[in-house]
C-alpha cells in the first residue's frame, strides 16, 4: 500500500517515515506500507495527489496554506476511494471531527504515535482496499535507495558521460545538471562522544532534513557515506559568477547548519571540493573534499575546510623535546600547575600550527601520556588516582574529535597529578626537605638509606635526620615504611598481583618481614586486608 503524508513540520513528516520505512517493517516482518509521496501543507498535497495516486492519505489537520479539514473534503471529493488518516495534537478536536464527517477513516494524536498505532490505523485503512489493485510506481524509498547508490557512483568515478549523468538525473528526479558540479562533505562533530554510531533515527532525519533544503533550493542532491560523514553534489549549471556560486555555498551551509542545530542538537562542519566544469573532474574534486576534512582535528567544530586548509609539508616534527620533557617534570615536581599549563599550550600551539599528519600528533600525545606516567611511577602515584577507569585504555586517546578536547584532558591529568603529590605532602616544608621526600617517592622501591638519601641532596645524614623530627615529628625510616606500606596497599586494593609480587614493588626485600610490618601498620594480614575490600 502506498501511503501520502502530509504535514508542516519536518520533524513529524521524517518520524513518520522512519516509521514507515524501518519500525513498521520490524513488527510485521513485511513491507506492506511504503511512502509514495510527502507534502507540508494541503495545497501542495492537493497538487500532487492525481500524479502520485497514493492508496492512503495521512495528514495533519492544522497547516499553512490549506489545512487538513480543507484537504479531507477536496481529496474525498477528488479521488473517493482514498482513505483519510488525520494526525492532530490535543487542541484540533474541531478540525478531527470535522474531517471525521468528511470522510476521515480514523486519527492519530501526536503526542502518543506509536510504530503499533500507526500500524494499526493503516490496516484499518487497508481493509476498505482489498478489493482494489494496489499501485505499482516508483515510490520515495525506492527512490531514495537509488539516488544514494548513483550519487556514491556519480562521486567515485563508476559515471562520467554526460548524457548517461543527465538521463539519471531525469529519472530519479534529481535537481541537479551535469555540468559545473562541486562536492560538498558534512562531518558531525564529536561524533564518537554523541553514542550516534547505531541511531538509525539520527541518520535517516540528516538525510531527510538537508534533502529538503536542497530540493527547496533545486541546486543539488544528498547521500549518506559513512558514520559520521554525508555527501552532496551541487549544480551551478549556467551560472558563472563567482560570488553568486559563493553566496549559494554560504547559503547552503547556514540553512543546514541551522536545522542540524535547531531539530536535531547536531554541530556539523563542511570540506569543500573544487567546482567540477565536466563530470570526469568531479572524483579528483570529492577526493580532495575527503582530504581537506582530515584536518577537522585541528580546528573547532563548525568549520568549514577549503585547499587551503593543508597539513604541514614538513617532517621534521619534535613537539615534546627533552628540554620541555625536563621542565614539565620540574613543574610536577615542583607543584606548579600554572608552569605546566603553560609548557603545554607551547606544545598544542605548536601542533596546531604545523598541524602534522594525524599519526604523529597521535605520537605526540602518547609522549605526553608516557611523561605522565613516568613521573607517577616515579612518585609511587597509583594510575587510579589520576585516570578515570574509562580512560585507562589507550584506545580512549583516539576517540578524541579535536585537538582542543585532547589539550583539556591531557592537562586536567597533569592537574591531577600535581594535586595528588601536593595533597601527601606538609606545606612550608624547607628546600631541603622537600628534595628528600621527592627522592623518596621516587625511589622508595629501590634500597634506600638515610645516608644515601642526604648524599643524593648534599647534606649530611645527621642533618637530615634532624630535619625529619622538626618538620615532619617523624624519623626517616618510619617515614620511609609508610611510603612503602601506603604503595603496598594501593597494589592490593588496584592490582590483581601476588602478595610478595607486592611486597617486591613496595621496596620491602624480606617478605616475613613486610608481612609484620603491614599488620603492624593496617591491623591485618594483606590476606585479611582483600578479603576487607
């Protein structure tokens, strides 16, 4: 059966052709309801409806133009035969009894549509019709399955004479000349992190949404490629004008970008390929649209990306060298967020000004990653401490859509981790004690010595001893255990690992004698202390 729908808003035309075309199909396992035609208002609906001769008619009741009662009689008048389905909203009881007395079949609230009621509205339509022939024509899923494949064809090179292009245009109803053509790529932005990827919805409403708006404009036509990625073609024909040609372009965009936002909360940014004079160019054309676009990652979302939005020709590239290595170490070490902050916006403008191909700013980032956690190895900082559990796979990196969100969360890391060392430590500490509870954190592991410790800082082992008791009431050997005891611990509580395994990476190389220290320190065994987790 072929079904008409008519309604003023886009959002309600494409739910229900989703509908339709997916839901409706999933419950009854057939295609028995195909959409043949589409219209916003009652005029246009009234215009089409001899040409399209659809089996059912479903249409809203309150529209510009003409409204649905208008439509009800005209149609009832016009083709008797064809059922009427009204769709209304709360406040449309007037119009729905009025198309009720009319000739209307049945009606639908909006506000509770559903995939079953709908179904269930057209086969009561239906029933009237088992005695009529069905239709056979081209209807708009056939001809949206067709344009896809052939625009993918027409933009991959598979089509390049004119006359074969121009006959495919005809046909499948597509307002657009095979001559002077440009590609047009539209990319979501944050795609990864909007949990997209299975929405069909989302992708049937893109299409549908900037389908209109360039059949509203009769300058080009709409495929869906891949995930996050879309494709147009558009015609300039017998324009020459360069402006004009930019001010469609532009005006193009606006009107997408404005719908993507307002209907469907989408940001989306666009590559532009070269205007094609001849079919045959129009492959190389999309082909540089698809490279202009890799360089999305560098700018913000929103962007439109032309030629001159190339990546760095250079290859000699050393974003994190061993000086900034050194003084972004210094400023952890040293606790000063803002120095950190600093040394890495040097880093990301200097990625983001030489904008290299993806895997190495990629490497530059696992450089980042690798200094991270260095210095939490270092500094006996548990990985849990400073990453959230989703972010401990490394895949997590390259889920990123922009260099911005990755420069964020690479510093909010660096944040973390300052906080955390200034969180264990006693504040207005001497230099000389702050060096020696550096050097501890960052060898407590190892064989460690009160004397090897004040060497190492060039003070004499008395003196550091002295330090210990004035600023930190605490012996160096006992502050040494509960270094060691406090790592233990957060092994067990972290990491799935034998006990003397632990024992061995708290620094402790007699394992009776760690298993004293720790009861001595928790209250517990390590057995007793997992069974307590």
């Amino acid at each position: 059966m072929n079904v008409m729908i008519v309604d003023d808003e886009v959002l309600m035309r494409t739910t229900l052709k989703y509908m339709l075309n997916a839901e409706i199909p999933a419950l009854t396992g057939e295609r028995k309801f195909v959409l043949c035609a589409e219209a916003s208002n009652g005029k246009e609906a009234l215009d089409k409806l001899t040409t399209v001769r659809p089996d059912i008619l479903l249409s809203d009741m309150k529209m510009p133009e003409m409204d649905g009662l208008l439509l009800c009689e005209q149609a009832n008048r016009l083709m008797p035969q064809v059922p009427f389905i009204a769709l209304s909203n709360y406040d449309d009881y007037q119009y729905v009894r009025g198309a009720l007395k009319g000739g209307a079949v049945d009606y639908l609230l909006k506000h509770a549509l559903t995939p079953q009621s709908l179904l269930s509205a057209l086969e009561k339509a239906a029933a009237g019709l088992q005695d009529r022939p069905v239709h056979s024509r081209l209807t708009d899923n056939n001809l949206v399955a067709l344009r896809q494949d052939f625009l993918i064809h027409l933009l991959t090179g598979f089509y390049s004479d004119p006359a074969e292009i121009r006959a495919h245009f005809n046909v499948l109803a597509l307002p657009l000349e095979p001559i002077r053509m440009l590609p047009l790529l539209m990319c979501i932005d944050d795609y990864q992190t909007r949990d997209l990827a299975n929405n069909n919805l989302i992708t049937f409403s893109i299409v549908n949404i900037v389908t209109e708006i360039l059949t509203d404009q009769k300058n080009g036509a709409m495929c869906h490629i891949s995930n996050e990625k879309y494709a147009m073609v558009l015609s300039f024909g017998s324009t020459r004008s360069e402006r004009a040609i930019h001010d469609t372009i532009q005006n193009t965009i606006g009107r997408i970008t404005f719908c993507m936002k307002k209907f469907l909360n989408l940001s989306v940014s666009f590559s532009l390929g070269a205007l094609s004079i001849q079919p045959a160019d129009l492959p190389a054309s999309y082909r540089q649209a698809e490279e202009n676009l890799c360089q999305k990652f560098y700018y913000e979302p929103g962007s439109i990306f032309t030629r001159e939005n190339g990546t760095s020709a250079s290859s000699d590239f050393d974003f994190l060298s061993i000086s900034r290595e050194n003084a972004l170490t210094e400023a952890v070490l040293q606790r000063e967020p803002h120095k950190a902050h600093h040394l890495l916006d040097e880093i990301f403008s200097d990625i983001r000004r030489q904008k290299p191909p993806l895997p190495v700013t990629q490497m530059a980032f696992t450089d980042l990653l690798g200094l991270l956690n260095q210095i939490c190895k270092k500094q006996a900082v548990n990985f849990k401490e400073i990453y959230d559990d989703d972010t401990l796979s490394g895949q997590y990196l390259y889920d990123f859509q922009s260099l911005s969100t990755v420069q964020e969360w690479i510093a909010s890391l660096f944040d973390r981790l300052i906080d955390r060392l200034q969180k264990r430590e006693v504040p207005e500490l001497s230099l000389y004690m702050r060096q020696a509870l550096n050097y501890i954190h960052e060898h407590f592991a190892e064989p460690l010595s009160q004397s090897g410790a004040a060497s190492r800082i060039h003070i004499s082992s008395v003196y550091l001893s002295k330090l210990f008791r004035q600023e930190l009431n605490v012996s160096f050997p006992d502050y040494l255990m509960q270094v060691r005891l406090n790592h233990a611990a957060h092994l067990l509580r972290s990491e799935n690992l034998p006990i003397r395994e632990v024992a061995a990476k708290s620094g402790f190389n007699d394992y009776i004698y760690f298993l004293k220290c720790f009861k001595k320190k928790m209250g517990c065994t390590p057995t007793e202390y997992l069974k307590r987790l």
